[in-house]
C-alpha cells in the first residue's frame, strides 16, 4: 500500500509539474499567433483608430501589461479561482468552461460507453475463433472504424437525416440533460454515435489482443484443465485480467476525447470545451484559450491518474504485493 | 477559404453590411423641409402577422457584444438594431426618416441642425428619453477615451445644445450634408444619460422594439417584446438568434423546420434549403477590388495601373469566382450616387491597350507584383484572386499571391504595408462614408488607400457641403472619373446576400444595406 | 513491453515479406498506384488541372471525361482527389519524418543518459501529450503562415512525444545490457555507443510506429483542413473538399462520396501496411499505440 501511496504522489508531483508546462506553453503559443482581439473583433476597421482609442481598446482587452505580468496576474488569478474574463461574452471563463465541460464530458462518457458496448464484445468474439469469420469480421470493423474520419461519418448523417428525415435535434438550440431529457439525448445521440464508433476501433484490438494474450497464460490453461465452463472461464478469469490493457487504452481515449472532439461539437452544435477553444483561437480571447486548455489538461491528467490507481487495483499482479 | 472562420462573422463582411446602415442619401436632407411623423414599417402589401409566438434567426457565431458604440460585427448589429433606436432611421428604400428625432430643421448655411425630439418615448428601464440622453451619448462618442467606432462620423460636430427636454441642436464646424444618414447606425445609438459602458455591457436598456432578455455564450441570444415601445409593437413575444455554427448546420436546421430565418454567403447553401423557404437576393453596398497601393514600388506609375486595370475582364472574375452571382461595378455602390462600371478606360477588357500601357511604363517585358490576399476573412477571396491573377498572366503581368491568415492580412492592411491587395469594403448609402476616410489626404484610412491629391481633396471638401442633390451626384461622379481615370483601385463587383426565409413567417423585408430592422413587423402566420 | 528488438531485419526482407502477405501486400500496391497517379496528375500526364476552373462545366455528374464529376467550379473532382491524396501524403510524410527524427532522438538521448537531459526530455514530452492533439495542431498551426511545410510541422511536434516515449523505454533497458557494458569498459565514447549500439535495436520500433503514425497524421490534415486551418486554398484537399461537400451533397452527391471513399481508402492501406509490418518486425507486440 505504500508503494502505491508514493508511486501516486509521485505521479501527481509529476502531474503538476506538467500542468505548469502546459500553462507555459500555451501562454507563449497563444501570443506568437499574428493578430490580437483589436484586430480580430474590428478587423481592417481598426485602420481608423486613432492613437488614444487604440490604448483604450488594448486597456480594455488587458493587452496593455507587460507579457511577465499578464502571465503572473494570470497564474496568480487561477489560484484564487479566477479563469480570467472573456471580454465577448462578459462573462468569466470559470462560467464559460463550467457550462461547457459537461457538455463535453458527456459526449466523452456517452461515447465510451458505446464504444465498450461495441468494441469488447466484438473484441472477445473476435479472439475466441481467431482467423474464422467472426475474427475477420471484427478486425475488419476495427479498421473501418480507425479509418473513417469522424467529420466524415458525422456530415453525413446529419445532412441526409435533417434533409431526408426532418430529424435535427441539434438544431434546437442545446438543451443540457436537465433542461430536457429527452431533447438531449436525442441531441448526444448521432454525435456519441460517432465518436463511439471511432474509439471502439482500438477498443476492439485491445480487447482482441489482450484476450489471446492471457487465454495463451498458464493459470488459464490450468482453469480450463480443471474443467471450468466456458462461459466462467470467458469473464470470471479472461476477462478480468484483460481488463488492464483495455482500461488503460478506455481511460486515453477518454482523456483526448476531452479535447479531441471539437470537430464533432462544431458540426453538432454543442457548446463544448473543445468549440470554446477553437473559437477563443479565432478571436484571439487569450484569458479564454489558456485557461481552457489548462482545464482540458488537468482533467486529461486526472484521468490518467484514476486510470493509473484503477490499473494497480485490478492487477492481479500488483495486488499480491 | 477557411471554413470555419469564413462563417464566423468576417469582420469586413460584418462592417460591409453594417456600416452601409450608417450614412443615407441626400435626398430628403435639404435645408428647411419637415418630416412626417412615420417610423419604418413594412410595405403595405404585406399580409399582416399573427400576434404572439417566437421565431428563430440562426445565426454562425454570437454577437461579440452588447454595446452598441463598440460594435463592428455582423450579428451584433443585427441584434442592437432591433433593441436600440438612433435620431434618424431608414426606410425600405433608403430615404431618411424619423427615428427618436421627429422632425429636425437645416441652418441656411448648413452648420447646426435643431432636432425635435419624439414625445413620450421611454427607455426599457422605464426612465424617459430626453435631449439629455441625446447629448450624453453624442458627447460620450465623441470622446476618444470611449473608443467608439462611430467618433469620426461626429467628428465635425463641435457642440451639442439643449434647450429643452425635447430639442437637440448639432452645431458643425462646415456643412454635413451626409450626416443625417450617418447618424442611423446603431453605432450612434441614444442610450440613457444614467446609464454606463459597463452596465450597458450585460444588459440592454434601449428605446427599441425589443429588450434583451437572455444571453448564453455559444448558445442564443434572445430578445423580447418592448412593451413599452413608442412605436407599433412587434408581433413577435421573442425572437431568438440561435447559434449554429456553420451555415451547413443552419441550412439542416430550416429543412427540419427549427430555424425560421437566415443569412447565407452563398447561393448554393441557401437552395439546398428543402421545404417552404423564400431565397431574397439582394445587392451589397459592399465591393471586391483589387487595391493598388499608388504609393508602392511598381505601383507609383499611373501606366502600370492602368495597364492592370485595362488586363481584367471583371465579369469573368465574377463569374468563375462567385458562380456569376454579383454585378460589376465602378468606384461607388452608394444606390443614388452609383458609379457607371464602364466610366473607365477600358470599359472591356482591351490587351492591345494594356500592353500599350505597360511599354509607356518602360515595362514592355512583363512585370511581377505582390498581391496580399486574405484566406479565411471573407468567402472567395482565393478564388477571386486566383481569377485575377490568371486574367494578368494573359497581359504579361505575374500576380505574386501571398495568401495570408487574417491576422496577418488585417495588420498589413492597416499599415498599409501591400504593393497590391484583394479585398472586400464596406459600402455606404452616402458616398462621403464610403470614401471620405480613404480618399482625402486627412482622411484615417489614406495610408491604406494609397493615394490622394488636391483635385480629390477639392471633391470631397465640396461634396460635404453640396444641398443640391443634383450638383452633389455631379461632384461624385468626378471623383468616381479621377479614381476611374487614373486606376487608383481596380474595382471589380459587389456580391449578393441571401437571405432565406421560411414561409411560415410574414412581413420580414431585407435591405441593401443589411440591415434586419424589419424583423419589428415580422411574425409568424 | 520489454522485448528484445529482434535482430536487425533488412529492408529487401521486409520488404517482401509484406508483399507476401495479402492484405499487406495489396495495401502497399494500391499506395504505390495513388502515389504516382498523384505525380502524374500533378505533372498534368493525367486528368485536368486540380485548380483549374471550368464554370461552364459546373456540378456534372461522373461520366466520360470527368470520372468523378465536377465541382461547383468546374473542377474535375477527380483530379482534385488524387491531387488531394498526393498533398495528404507530402504533409503527413514530413510530418511523421519530423516526429520520427526528432522524437526518437529525444527518447534516445534522455534514455540513455537519463539525468537532466531525461527530466527535461520527459517534461516536454508529458507536456505535450497533456494537450489535445488536435487544439494543439491547430495552435500550431494558426501561429505561422500557413503553407503545406508549417501544417505539417504542426503535425510533427503533435507527435514527437509519441515517438519519444515508444523509444525510451528500450534504450533504458538496452543500457543494462551486457553487450553496451562491454563497450563502455572498452572506452568507446557515450556517443558512440548510443549510435552504433542502442539504435539499430530500436529501429524496428520506430519503423512501426511511424508505420501507425501515418494514417493519424492523414486523418489530422483532414481534420484540420475540414476546419479551414490546413494548407491554404486554392491547393485540393480531402477534408476541404468535405466540407464544402457538406452543402452540395444534396444536389451533387458525387461531391462528398469521392473524397469520402478515397480518403477512407488511403487511410485503410496505411492502417494495413501498418499492421503488416508490426507483424512482421515485432511479432510478440500485443500493445497497440494509440
């Protein structure tokens, strides 16, 4: 136990210590991209700015402090809780990012929860009849669902279904599960579709891969000599020890679906953290894009985390320490 | 071509349509005449709307801010134009009627203006409108401090009187005769005296049909009902601007029935609209051009621009960049004042005298330039500049492309740093706010335009001061002659607007300059 | 994943061995044949002119001389595609190359002499991972002129890491062993060493995973060109010429399913060939990177 106490804290030194990278970094990139939120807002309006107005604009969008203390003042604000301010939305980041982090984390959590639907059973059918059809099948899935790009898929069916079908919930305006069960999920449903087909792509090689790798062990061929059924040997011994390889490859995916589903959220219209970026990029709202990021990357960190204390949990292996 | 940034609101494209609600023409401006007593309404053939109900505008990104005296983009405007109220408006045709001002009176020689100001007209809040209001935002506009987009429009107003609770006079410094129509934008909105920037800046409390009601970032702004509004209340109980990221979304969501109403950029989008929906396409006072920066490198010979300018065949620019769905046109878009597109040189394309003018430039072997194009500021803009560069190419002229991010572009643009640039301007009704700022040396925006002189400087001076619609349309078709004559620019087209509307609304007019103000009679049938 | 790098495979062996197996060998032929049809169409031997506008031919379905149809402005999709397909591959190649070069150089030298060099190489490369691919590539993008060279530089620094941390570990291990001792005792310099000893051991690890990083690479370019920010217009691109699909299937279907079907095609030989050669360089490898 105490060997995972101080391998964790370890981890989470090492997390932090990341954190403050990211935070570094994206504060430099942000400020190398040509163009400020003068120039994005007003556009080539801000040819006719004189002197005066331009020092008023650039106090009102915070871009009159040195680069040391924007990024201090930054940094120092986060401790005490503040995001920062989007000047667009008059409305604080922390506001912002907490009404679009569930929007995304839902996406993210509907979209693994499919793509496990889909992905281990596929995976273990594909394992217990290797090289038969039901494995080429399943491999043949994977790779199709590694292959079809997601804005591809999603275009797709939202153009024929809104056309064809009249079916477009998303075009209702986001409503988060509170507001309306029903509209969002029928809103989170093409969109979790989606993604979840993406993901079961590795979740069915993982799923595949782990299952030979253990039903090839001794302590299976032992349980199986002793006469265990199939069906107990399938879960209670293959699947529990696959589990590792496919709870860490589910806890990556979900951590880059956090931030990796935003052309998913543009298409669909939901007002994630991932479209809350892109679109702080395009206007150049540096508070909202820093701050966005760092949030994205410390629940990617975090997630990585359980994924870690789950993975020391479940293996056999570390648990007989 | 960037998606995604084309369909935000390119800030060009938003000050195009907007800034054309800014100015007005001449036409009922002259000295001494009084004004009916009529707000802008529909056209009398409309069938009249159902009270009640709520309609959905999509619209690609959120308007970017609340307060009307800083707002440059599209939606923005669209939205505050509907919540606030100015002292002059426009009606469907572009002339000049009341807004908050009933009635105003010219001086003889022009310098003040004495506005009498509509009774009984109260702010959202409850509080009443009064001179004061008037004279609190004039003055506040004019304060560079503010950083209001419109101070220069106010710029030639040196003191605001008020006599009573119900005058305001303008006192100018020379005669204006394009101020009234600039005075319509919503960026010279009349807000009350008590309120400021900041509490202006998350909530609304103007004298206009609707209030806002709620605002969520990413989301929908949606507006309400003014109960209170001195004019004929609005049909609907709420309008909402719905955010939809890309027109692509937009044109499922009218299919399905969920967006009632939308702006396209182009007309393919707009016809894969399935279902009852109404495609109005309407000119843009807005225009693309080849800008030539008169002051730079090859640029500074008269010869090498008219030879550029005699190379290209604008209709076929038109036609393989934007399907043919523009107009050619001259220097001025402003309707009363329009520029005849074959005013020029070479009315068609004419290599013969292209090459005529290249050799008089002592470049008879073919020349090279740099052209600065924007990639995700405006749709087209590669495609028009690739056309263009391909007409050159037939006249011995190479146009280097240098296709730039916006960012990039605008501070380019700005400096005035191009030895030539493809871009899209604003237009104006008045052709004083179209070009005033370029074209006069004093004007802020010379050192992008390039070029000047004391013929030009003359024009503008007199085309300020001009009462007589007649002799004013003739000052600028001079200065439209000098531009042609001398190939300042290289004017290509102005597009179209699409605006689509579901047939279950009613009573919605589109305008050239784009503005939405008509959604204050739209209802649902 | 201790294994043992396998002895140095040569390249002819491999090579045939791919060929040998089916799905690796058809893979790999239908890669070479869009290649060059990409060279050819750019040279203009074959089809049309990419860029090339023909207005009067608007939106025509696929016949005799537009195989796959035109698009709104005239231009054979066709040419477009396989234009597309060769730009696809230009980015994504320089892009892994770039990863490749300077993620494995990253891994081998923080692996090998650990110390500061390694917490500083782990830094950035934890760093780097901590972000969102695809908010990072599109950062990256947005802070240079945007041309097909800065895409896919953008690309390749979303990588590294990738690289860095899949050749890390075997250099660790690789140190202990007897035979990089042996050299030490000998006096060979550090460097050396590294290069004549631990790389070749790791290159059939590197091989794979840029094997694997190809097909994400194709598919990010798509993705970031489908959001505007690829390599700028007028050069064709698979997943800019989705997107402006997106609105013209209605009418023109052929526009969104050619460079749909290509896309997913390109990308599923790389996948296979990908596979293919992890088969065959690493066969005990049951980890799949992602």
């Amino acid at each position: 136990m105490r060997v995972l106490q101080s391998a964790v804290v370890k981890k989470a030194a090492g997390s932090l210590a990341t954190l403050v990278g990211v935070a570094i970094f994206v504060f430099f990139m942000l400020r190398a991209i040509p163009g400020d939120a003068i120039s994005a807002s007003l556009g080539t309006e801000a040819a006719g700015l004189t002197e005066v107005q331009r020092k008023s604009l650039e106090e009102y969008y915070g871009l009159d402090q040195s680069l040391a203390s924007q990024f201090f003042s930054w940094v120092g604000n986060l401790f005490q809780g503040n995001l920062g301010f989007s000047v667009r939305a008059q409305q604080s980041v922390l506001d912002l990012t907490a009404a679009a982090l569930p929007v995304t984390f839902q996406l993210a959590v509907f979209a693994i929860i499919l793509a496990l639907a889909i992905g281990v059973p596929v995976g273990m059918l594909a394992a217990s009849r290797v090289g038969k059809p039901r494995d080429v099948i399943g491999q043949a899935l994977s790779l199709i669902g590694l292959s079809v790009p997601a804005f591809l898929l999603a275009t797709t069916l939202l153009t024929f279904l809104a056309v064809n079908l009249g079916f477009n919930p998303n075009g209702l305006g986001y409503k988060t599960f509170f507001e309306d069960p029903v509209v969002n999920l029928q809103q989170m449903l093409l969109p979790s579709l989606v993604l979840g087909f993406g993901i079961s792509a590795p979740i069915i090689r993982t799923t595949r891969a782990a299952v030979l790798d253990v039903s090839g062990q001794d302590f299976v061929r032992t349980a199986k000599a002793k006469g265990v059924s199939t069906r107990r040997l399938q879960f209670k011994h293959i699947l529990r020890n696959a589990l590792i390889p496919i709870v860490t490859m589910t806890g990556l995916q979900f951590g880059y679906l956090l931030g990796g589903a935003v052309v998913v959220e543009q298409i669909f219209s939901l007002p994630g953290v991932g479209r809350q970026v892109l679109t702080g990029i395009q206007q150049k709202e540096y508070a909202l894009v820093q701050s966005t990021v760092l949030v994205i990357a410390a629940a990617f960190v975090i997630v990585n985390l359980l994924t870690d204390l789950l993975y020391r949990a479940i293996d056999p292996r570390v648990r007989a320490e | 071509m960037t998606q995604l940034n084309r369909q935000s609101a390119s800030p060009i494209k938003a000050l195009a349509l907007a800034s054309a609600a800014a100015m007005v023409l001449v036409g009922c401006a002259a000295a001494d005449e009084e004004q009916e007593t009529v707000a802008p309404t529909a056209s009398e053939t409309q069938e009249p709307a159902a009270v009640g109900g709520n309609m959905v505008v999509g619209i690609t990104v959120d308007p970017d801010t609340i307060f009307p005296w800083k707002a440059t983009q599209f939606q923005a405007f669209r939205m505050l134009e509907n919540v606030y109220d100015t002292l002059t408006a426009f009606d469907a045709d572009l002339n000049v009627v009341p807004g908050l001002a009933e009635s105003w009176e010219i001086s003889a020689d022009g310098t003040s203006i004495t506005f009498d100001l509509r009774d009984g007209v109260t702010f959202a809040d409850g509080s009443s409108f009064g001179s004061e209001d008037v004279k609190y935002s004039y003055e506040a506009i004019q304060d560079e401090e503010n950083a209001a987009v419109a101070r220069s429009t106010l710029g030639g107003v040196t003191s605001i009187e008020t006599p009573d609770a119900d005058t305001v006079v303008l006192n100018l410094a020379t005669a204006d005769v394009g101020l009234l129509a600039n005075l319509t934008s919503v960026n010279l909105a009349i807000v009350s005296s008590d309120d400021t920037e900041e509490s202006l800046s998350t909530a609304t409390n103007g004298t206009g049909p609707f209030v806002l009601e709620s605002r969520t970032a990413g989301q929908n702004v949606v507006l309400a009902r003014n109960s209170s509004y001195w004019g004929n209340p609005t049909p609907l109980d709420t309008l909402e601007f719905r955010v939809l990221p890309d027109e692509a979304a937009i044109a499922a969501a009218m299919s399905a029935g969920n967006v009632q109403m939308a702006v396209f950029s182009d007309p393919i989008t707009a016809r894969t609209v399935s279902g009852g929906v109404t495609v109005n396409t309407t000119p843009q006072l807005s225009y693309h051009a080849l800008m030539l920066n008169a002051r730079n490198g090859s640029m500074t010979s008269t010869d090498v621009r008219l030879a550029i300018s005699c190379a290209i065949d604008r209709q076929s620019v038109l036609d393989t960049a934007l399907l043919g769905e523009g107009e050619v046109t001259g220097p001025i878009t402003s309707p009363a004042f329009k520029s005849d597109p074959n005013a020029r040189p070479c009315p068609e394309r004419d290599l013969a005298k292209s090459a005529e003018y290249l050799a008089a430039s002592g470049n008879a072997g073919g020349l090279e330039i740099d052209a600065i194009v924007a990639q995700d500021l405006y749709a087209g803009a590669v495609d028009i500049a690739q056309a263009v560069a391909a007409q050159l190419a037939e006249a011995n002229i190479t146009l280097n492309l240098e296709v730039l991010e916006s960012g990039t572009y605008i501070d380019r643009w700005i400096a005035g740093d191009f030895e030539t640039a493809i871009a899209l301007n604003g237009g104006r009704p008045d052709p004083d706010g179209m070009y005033g700022r370029y074209f006069p040396s004093t004007g802020n925006l010379n050192q992008v335009s390039g070029y000047s002189s004391d013929s030009m400087d003359k024009l503008f001076a007199d085309g300020k001061v001009e009462g007589d619609p007649a002799a004013r349309k003739a000052i600028y078709d001079a200065v439209s002659k000098e531009l042609e004559d001398n190939a300042v620019w290289v004017w290509l087209f102005s597009g179209y607007t699409y605006t689509a509307t579901s047939d279950t609304i009613t009573g919605f007019t589109p305008m050239t300059t784009g503005s939405w103000q008509y959604l204050r009679t739209t209802g649902l049938q | 994943m201790q294994s043992v790098a396998p002895e140095k495979a040569k390249s002819p062996s491999v090579f045939a061995r791919i060929l040998r197996s089916w799905t690796g060998g058809t893979s790999l032929i239908v890669l070479a044949a869009l290649l060059v049809l990409s060279i050819l169409v750019n040279l203009g031997v074959v089809g049309f002119d990419p860029i090339a506008q023909t207005p009067a031919d608007r939106l025509l379905a696929p016949n005799g001389t537009y195989w796959f149809g035109t698009d709104q402005f005239g231009r054979d999709i066709f040419s477009r595609v396989i234009s597309g397909v060769g730009s696809s591959a230009l980015i994504s190649g320089v892009a892994v190359t770039i990863a490749a070069l300077f993620g494995t150089l990253l891994g081998l030298v923080g692996g090998f002499y650990r110390g500061v060099i390694d917490v500083f190489g782990s830094g950035l490369t934890n760093v780097l991972f901590a972000f969102p691919p695809l908010l990072l590539a599109l950062t990256l993008a947005s802070v240079l002129d945007r041309n097909w060279f800065t895409v896919a530089v953008a690309i390749g620094i979303v990588y590294i890491p990738i690289f860095a941390r899949v050749t890390r570990g075997p250099v660790l291990s690789l140190r202990e062993i007897e035979f990089v001792k042996a050299a030490k005792s000998t006096g060979m310099a550090s460097i050396g060493i590294m290069f004549k000893h631990v790389l070749p051991n790791i290159y059939s690890i590197a091989i794979i995973q840029i094997a694997l990083s190809l097909s994400w690479a194709v598919l990010t370019e798509a993705a970031l060109s489908f959001l505007g920010l690829g390599s700028p217009p007028p050069a064709p691109s698979l997943g800019s010429m989705i997107y402006e699909a997106r609105t013209l299937v209605l009418i023109a279907p052929w526009t969104l399913w050619a460079p749909g079907a290509v896309i997913v095609v390109f990308v599923v030989c790389l996948n296979l060939l990908g596979d293919s050669l992890r088969d065959i360089l690493d066969p005990r490898s049951k980890e799949v990177n992602s």
